[in-house]
C-alpha cells in the first residue's frame, strides 16, 4: 500500500477517485443494457421528528425478487455521533454507501479538526446517490433517508433523496421502500413534532406494523423468532437505540388495541 | 543543482542532521505516557494548532518542530489509516505498520532532499482487551532522518528529549491513574521551560487514547477536565 499520494484534500471519496481508484465503488462498470433484477433488497424505512430530535426505525427483511433474502439486515445506520442514514433498495450498494459515508464523515473530522455541518453531510449523501444513477437504471436503486440532529440550529432534521441525488428536507417524517407509502399514510394520521420519545417509538412501531401488513415484503415484528424492528433516537446527547423490550410493548400494545391479536 | 565542489556525504550528513535537530530544538517538547486505562499525549501549546491528533480508532499522533511539516505527515498518517480500513478491516490498522512508514518516508526525505524535515513524531496505539492478540499498547517514536524506535510506558519528542527521558526513567511508574499521570507529564515539561515557573493548564493540549471506550477511543480533553485532573 503506498503512503502518501498526490490528494491533499479532505474527502475520503475524492482521495479514493485520485490515488485509490481500484477501492472505489463503480456504477460505470456494469454491464450495459443488463438489468439486475434478483439481488437482495431492503424494504420499509422511516424517519421522524420528536421533541428531542429524531427518531429513526427499519423493518428488518431484506427481499431477493419474492424470497427472503434475510430477515435481520439492518438498515438503520449511524454516519456518526449525531447522524444516522435509512437504506432501502439494492441492499449491496446501499449497505457500500453507508460504510463509505461514514468513512467520508469521520476521514473529514480528522483532516479538518471539526466535523461537517448536517446540511453539508446531507449534501455529500446527494452526491453519492447521484454518483450511483447508472446502477440505479440498472435496477440497483439506492435511496436512503437521512436524519440528524442539528447542533447549530439545535433540532432535529431529516432528509429524502431521489435516484438523480435530488434532496428534499421534510418538516415532519418520511418513509421510502416498497412500504415506504404505507408507514407514511399511517405517520400521518398520529405524528406531531413534539411527541415525547415514548409516543415518537409507538408512532414508528405503528407505521411499520401497518407497512408490514399492506406491504408482504416488509418484515414488521417477528415474536416467533424474536426479530424486532432497529429504531434508534437521535438527539443533543447523540444516539441511542430503543431495547427490544420496549419495542414488545408497543407492539404488543397495538395488538390488543386491534383485538384477538391480530389486525 | 550543480555542486561547486566536493563535500564527502559523512560532512552532507551531518549538516543536514545538525540543520534538523536545531528547527526541533526550538520547539517545546511533547510527552506521551502509558496510563492504567490508556494512553495520555500532552504538549506544551498555547495556540489553537493541534500537535495532537486521531489516526484511527485506536491511534494517535504527536508531533513538534516545524507545523506545517508534521500536520502533513498526520494528513498523509490519516490517509493511509483510513483507506486501510476501507480496504481491509478496522481491526487491520495497526500502528507499527503506521510507524512503519512514517520511518520510511521520513529517512527518504532526510536522503534525497536537500531540506531534512525538521520533526519528530509518536505514533501510539492502545490495547483492546476484546481483541486476543491486541491488548497491550504500544508506542513508537521516528526522528527527522527516518530512525524508529518503539518504546515502554512513556516517550518524549523535542529538543529537551534526552533531559526529559531520564527525569521520567526515575519518575514514571507503570498503572498510573491518567490524574497523576497527568501530574507527571506537566512536572516534566516544566522542566524545560527555563525560567518559566510553571505550565498553565489552559496551555496545555491533551489527548487520551482511552482502552474501555468502543470505536474511535481518541478524546481531546477540555481545559476544564485538564485543571479537575491536575487538582484532584
């Protein structure tokens, strides 16, 4: 491995561009015209605001065409300290994108002595998902959320991109996969941005149960094997996961509200 | 560039090491030190330009003498940690290979340029004790014409390096707890301070590798935590 090339700035994506262009991640070499239809795919994210910040959460399967690819893929992943990131899509591409996000995160904080400003972490996440446009015509479509907390402006924020980096920031919540439309029907009738940390959890527990129930490729909750949803909290004192006890309550709250069991 | 006439490589040598060790004696000193829960790096600075820097999750870097010339070599340092990383696993980055070719670099530009770098530089790593084969620290120092040397429990870089080293080889003892290791460093760069009676606290820059923290265990400590250390 050489030591010291000709980059001297502070991204990681550009350094691996210059010196490193075999480890970088290339969409161009795809064959053309190929379609890649049978790769395994994550399904149902969501992020939402609370009253400390924000509140992320993913179903757990993963689908490859009608199969079950996996069924505890996770996809809610921490960027850094007060970042997270939601991959649905091609489940390759878009777990590459999260580690090389997080990588390009932290790579920046050491050159540069600060870390980015969430605004300009959500620029360089557009970025990539542009840079990822010929493998998503080639049916490897990544589209992740992104969420944080906002230390400047003190609140939380979030974010949804489309397959040409297009970057939308959303007031409210949002959810993306194939029961993305689904949890977002169901956030809409109970959210508010003010919701303490107990209701935010039931707001997103409810939104992926519902997607699971419209959606046969979302997982929801799985007591049979004990698989249960990732949400994690984000807020000034940085990010926390909620135990899968809470989640059971919750969950097994709604249950009950639905009678006999089931929904 | 054209030479006028002959100077025999010992005398071309010599100058240049002389040239060096000058542009380091007149920087202040920087002292790392082995601590029962991990590794502490502290220098004498009083401006707002870090000597002290993160590597990887569990590497760090001190330098002293010329800024511009040892800021480089933590960039190129973090350059080459984070695309191992990538490339392999986090577990793969380890600081002798760092160190490693920190020497090599440095020995390089000590030969083949006119102007040696005028630094030297510690690369300390802290021991995982989740990680079999990985649990003890280790520190490494390079001069400015490439030699390595690996050391134990403490080390220091700067001009006043050898005075300092005997003052800590009676002083230093192994499990220190980071206050008292704390103490120690700062008695110890006082020492060469000549005339100055002490080192603030709020002059001090320091570093923990801290063993227990998960992922990245590099912390800066704020002058607030430095002054509860040093009173306590």
């Amino acid at each position: 491995m050489q030591f010291g090339g000709k980059y001297q700035g502070s991204s990681f994506l550009e350094l691996l561009e210059v010196d490193y262009a075999q480890l970088r991640p290339d969409p161009s070499q795809l064959a053309e015209g190929f379609r890649l239809s049978s790769v395994p795919h994550g399904t149902t994210v969501l992020a939402l605001k609370y009253v400390d910040g924000v509140i992320v959460a993913g179903d757990r399967l993963a689908t490859e065409g009608n199969r079950v690819a996996s069924r505890d893929i996770e996809k809610v992943l921490p960027t850094d300290d007060y970042s997270l990131m939601a991959i649905a899509g091609a489940a390759g591409p878009s777990l590459e994108m999260a580690r090389l996000m997080r990588v390009e995160l932290e790579h920046y904080e050491k050159i540069e002595g600060e870390s980015l400003e969430l605004d300009g972490k959500a620029n360089k996440l557009a970025q990539m998902v542009r840079s990822n446009l010929p493998a998503a015509m080639q049916g490897l479509v990544v589209v992740p959320l992104f969420a944080g907390y906002d230390l400047r402006r003190r609140t939380g924020r979030l974010w949804k991109f489309d397959v040409t980096g297009g970057r939308y920031e959303e007031t409210e919540f949002e959810a993306t996969g194939s029961g993305g439309i689904y949890a977002r029907e169901s956030l809409k009738k109970g959210h508010r941005n003010d919701a303490s940390r107990q209701e935010g959890l039931q707001a997103a527990i409810l939104a992926l149960v519902d997607a699971a129930d419209e959606d046969r490729a979302t997982g929801g909750v799985d007591l049979l094997r004990g698989i249960f949803p990732i949400v994690k909290f984000c807020s000034a004192e940085g990010i926390s996961p909620a135990e899968d006890s809470d989640i059971e309550r919750v969950y097994r709250e709604i249950l009950e509200g639905r009678g006999r069991g089931g929904s | 560039m054209s030479m006028p006439f002959y100077v025999s490589p010992e005398q071309v040598m010599q100058d240049k090491a002389e040239y060096a060790r000058k542009g380091i004696s007149r920087g202040k000193s920087s002292v790392t030190l082995e601590y029962v829960e991990g590794v502490l790096l502290m220098a004498e600075n009083p401006s707002s330009l870090s000597k002290i820097g993160e590597i990887y999750d569990r590497i760090a870097f001190a330098g002293v003498g010329k800024f511009s010339e040892f800021d480089q070599l933590r960039k190129i340092g973090v350059r080459y940690a984070d695309v191992k990383g990538y490339a392999y696993s986090r577990d793969d980055v380890r600081g002798k290979a760092l160190a490693n070719a920190y020497s090599q670099a440095m020995g390089d530009v000590f030969t083949r340029e006119l102007k040696p770098l005028e630094v030297e530089v510690i690369v300390a790593e802290v021991g995982d004790d989740e990680l079999a084969g990985h649990e003890s620290n280790a520190i490494f120092r390079v001069q400015f014409d490439g030699s390595i040397s690996d050391h134990e429990g403490y080390c220091v870089i700067g001009g006043a390096a050898d005075e300092l080293n005997s003052y800590l080889s009676n002083e230093y003892r192994a499990g220190l707890p980071l206050g008292e290791a704390l103490r120690l460093g700062r008695t110890a760069l006082q020492r060469v301070t000549d005339g100055e009676p002490r080192v603030d606290p709020e002059n001090l820059e320091v570093c923990v590798l801290e063993r227990a923290r998960g992922g990245r265990k590099f912390r800066r400590l704020t002058a607030d935590s430095v002054i509860g250390l040093l009173g306590a």
